[in-house]
C-alpha cells in the first residue's frame, strides 16, 4: 500500500556573510588625465544601509503520498 513521506529542503545564500557587490561600481575612468585606479571597483555592497540584505535563506517541505 501507499505511504505517505514528508522532506523537509532548506537552502542558505552567503552563510559565511560574504561582502558582495551590489550594482555599484566606479565608472570613472581618468583622473585629472591619469588612469583612476578605482575604476570599476565596488562601491556598495549587499546588506549596506539601503541594500538589500546579505544573507538570505529558504525552506520548503515536500509531502508525498
């Protein structure tokens, strides 16, 4: 006969609190006529004030019958 079964599945992003960069980046190329060297480096990062979290997670529960 059938049974039933349950699975329980859960996931973390960024357990280990990670710095990721988040959408900003410097785009200056030249200062004062010499290469800047900031360009293209982060400049925010998720879970600064007014990003969005760093560490996220999710469970889910999976019944079978």
């Amino acid at each position: 006969m059938g049974g039933v079964r349950i699975e329980a599945i859960g996931e973390v992003f960024n357990l280990f609190n990670a710095r990721n960069p988040w959408l900003a980046f410097t785009q200056t190329r030249l200062v004062g006529g010499a290469p800047n060297a900031d360009f293209m480096q982060p400049t925010a990062y998720a879970g600064d004030v007014g990003q969005p979290e760093q560490r996220m997670g999710q469970v889910g529960f999976r019944i079978t019958f």
